[in-house]
C-alpha cells in the first residue's frame, strides 16, 4: 500500500459510502475526533489522520519548504483523497485545518461534496479593518516565547485556547498534546499558521461550506467568522454557544447537531437541479 | 467510497506500508483480532473486515447462490484486496478463512506474499485414509441441531471449540458472538463449511504458508493439519502449546511469535534471487 497512507497514519472505518474526512488543528492529532465520528460512522466512511510531525504520522516526512505554507498540507489531503480514491468528500476541519481545507477544495473542487470549517481564521493579525484578533507584534511574541520554549508555551497557551477553565481536564488534554507534538514541526507549524493570510482564497470556493463559530474563542473572534461567512460564496454560519476554541472536545453534542443539520440540507446539486 | 468497503464494514490503520489483511472465522467478527493487531500495526497495515452476514457487515448483501461456496468469500476477499489496491499480501486467515484465503491466493496469487492459516482444514469429514476428525453423521447431526436451534448450537458448541474451559470468559465470548450472527446467514455458512472439500486445490498453491495448528483442537485435529503442510507445496507446519480452536483469544503471545518467525524468514522472491 501507499506510503501516503503509512505516513499520515491514515485510518479508515464505518459503514457508509460517502466518505468524510477529519482534519486536526496545530498540536493535535486525529485522537481529537473521537466525541465526533461515532455520531456518523453508521452513515459515512471515515478518514482520520495525522498532519506530518502530530500524531503517529512520519515525522521524518517534514520538510520546510514543502510546508512553509499552508499549502503543503492541502497537498497532503489532497494526496489521501487520491489515494483512498474519495469523491463527494465531507471535509471537517478543525482551526487551521479549516482554511487547509478551502486550499483542498480550491484545487479539486470535484472531490468535495461540503466544508465543515470549525473555529476558521483566514488571517489571524488585523489590517486596516479587518479584524484577526492579534496585533502583529503579540503574534511576533507568541511565536518568539514558542522559539524560546516549546513546553513552557504549550502549557501556558493550550489551557486558554481551550477555554472551559471549569473542566481543566480539557486543558490539560491539549497542553499535553502540544507538548507530545515535535518540537520543530510545532514551531515551525504555528509560524506559518499564524502568519498565513487566505483572504484572497475565500471568494474562490465552489464548495458549499459550514463556519462553525464558537462564542468567546480567543483564537477565532466571531468577527472573523462573519467575516469568512461574507467573503466564501456558498457558507453558511452557526454562533455556536459553545465556547473556547475546541468545541469536537468541550461541546461535542451541539458540534454533531449543528454538522447533522448541515448535511440534511440537500446537496448543492440537488439544488440546482429542482 | 466503494460499496465493497461499505458492506464488510472494513478497517484500515497502522504505520507500515504491506498489508496485512486478517479474516475471521464462522460466527466471528473482526474484533477478534484484537489481541494480534497491536502486535503489528507499527510495522504492516492493517486490514479487517467482517464477512457478509457477521459483525456489523450489510447482512442485506447475502445471497444464497453467491455463498454456495467458499469461492463466493473468497471473491469478497479479493473484491476488497482490489478495491484498497493491495499487493504484497500477508492474509492471516482464521478456521474456515484458511480455506477462504487458499482460494483467494489460487485465484490471484500475485497479490499474496504469504498466508497464515491458523486452524485450517481442508474438509472437516473423514474420507478413506482421510482422516478429518468427524464422521459423515456427526457433521449431519451438527447441521440438524444448528438448523432447528441456533441459539441453543450456540452456546452448546461455542465452549467445545473454544476449549481451554479453566477460561471459561473465554467460550463465553465465543458463544455471544455466535449468537449475534445473523441466524439464517449463520445456518448457511456453517453447512457450506462443514460440508466443504478443498483438498484438491493444496497443491495449486503458489503463495508460502505457515500452518499454524493448536493442540487438542476438537474442529481441526492435529492430522488434518499435517495433511495440508504434506499437500500445500510451500508451507511450514507449528504444532502450537495452545490448546482449543482459537489460539488469536486464547494464546495471542503464542500466535504473535509463530508469525514473526515465519515474516522474519526472506520472502520467497528473496530466497529464489540468493
């Protein structure tokens, strides 16, 4: 079998056809999935998997240049469609994976079917007036303390970025999946995260999508989720009382309704043709 | 995604690139492989599936005629073998899947690399100076009772096969999984089983085997699989401390070093080219 598949630790399992596929955030891995995927193994075929250097993928596989943007990974989900021969793709990506996702169906929007975009950020600094949510110089400082201290950054920043802070086991969940990330990957993944800028990428998708937006989630203001809802063409947005930045862990049940009411709505195929 | 995949319920993860496709035996599913997976998952990729009518498999996809055989599982084996583009195969076949595998490798011998046949028989009946460990009546009377009370077969015959009764955790397991077996399927599968002649096709073999044989097994005894390693041209025949009929639940640490031994020995290409 395919080295594509060995290298993302790709797993394949339920009983339905149409397939969907998960996409983890920085730092974490395709474990993240586990409150999501038994409410549609019944119905769908479900890829999970691990970005290069998360997970049980081949950290060896990391290069710098080939994931110095975010298209890197794009070409990674792109190759497992491939390989796995999916069409009709769900794709369900979660904070960076969100816009990699966009990448991915920008380049085969034929293998997409829909976009489930939770907690996305097409740019997380402010311009002029456009809302991200950073300044340049704290993203410059988050990144900088990053360098200086991959432990000591995890530990500080994952129990924020989870919210929630009366179930600190959900903290401590991500802090140690920050910490367990490889170093250098890491460092290199938040940089290219945090400084990317997909903007210009949201008027070009043809996939109809879902923006999952929690409600105070420092990473992903709800400005920028309304932002993404205005500028990619077929979206749909949900304010989600689910708070934090991690809702496939802290809100599980409302992230499942929100994505069930979603793929009721008939396909946009379906649409065009009644 | 395919249909195929879909229907047997097929699970595909690990980190190495060979496959290893694993099938379980009557009333079973692929949960049965539980103890022998971790095992390998960091060195193959790992296939399972449930057949048709097992597990959480499309019961709806039975057929009579297409199941009259063993041939018609050993097409679902090779319909999945072709629908992950598998190569290289190691196929693990437990009890009656030995067979099933057998005939898969004799259909399309260049996707198998090796087969492990835990438990094989080529026919369960004696015949001549065959000596199958059951006479003609014993296995009609076998198929009577399954007929006229599955249940009931299920949870007498259950703890005879599974021996090692010191466990008795151990024929519990095997007689809840009998029981949730679709009942007609069950009947069915167990007639084309008990009732099957494969003897004439050990020698078309072309794939190496290893034969592995427990002692004290009431459905395989020890003759029957001494009689494969002398018909089946490239096999290895281990006579297993494990007692009982299913050495994956009863003997994993025992199983898991029988097949490392015998994928430690060079592949037969290797051994042709030195």
């Amino acid at each position: 079998m395919s080295a594509v598949l060995a290298r993302h630790n790709v797993k394949v399992f339920g009983r339905g056809e149409q397939p969907m596929l998960f996409a983890h955030g920085y730092g974490c891995d395709q474990n993240m999935w586990r409150f999501i995927t038994p409410a549609f193994e019944d119905r769908y075929r479900i890829v999970l998997f691990d970005h290069v250097g998360h997970g049980q993928s081949d950290a060896a596989a990391f290069d710098q240049s080939r994931y110095g943007s975010l298209q890197g990974y794009a070409d990674d989900v792109l190759a497992i469609c491939r390989e796995l021969g999916l069409e009709d793709v769900i794709f369900v990506g979660h904070s960076v994976s969100a816009m990699i996702g966009v990448l991915a169906a920008i380049q085969e929007p034929e293998r997409f079917e829909r976009l489930v975009l939770i907690g996305p950020s097409p740019r997380y600094i402010d311009d002029d007036d456009y809302v991200g949510g950073f300044k340049r110089e704290d993203i410059e400082g988050l990144l900088d303390f990053l360098d200086s201290n991959h432990l000591g950054w995890s530990s500080t920043m994952a129990p924020v970025i989870m919210g929630n802070p009366d179930r600190p086991e959900l903290g401590e969940e991500l802090t140690n999946s920050f910490c367990r990330t490889n170093p250098e990957i890491a460092k290199h993944f938040a940089r290219v995260t945090f400084l990317s800028d997909n903007r210009a990428d949201l008027p070009k998708v043809r996939t109809k999508a879902l923006i999952l937006q929690c409600s105070q989630d420092v990473i992903a203001p709800e400005a920028v989720g309304r932002y993404i809802q205005q500028n990619l063409p077929d979206s749909e947005f949900i304010l989600m009382q689910a708070t934090g930045h991690c809702p496939n862990l802290s809100a599980p049940e409302e992230t499942i309704e929100a994505m069930e009411a979603f793929l009721r709505a008939p396909a946009p195929e379906q649409v065009a043709a009644s």
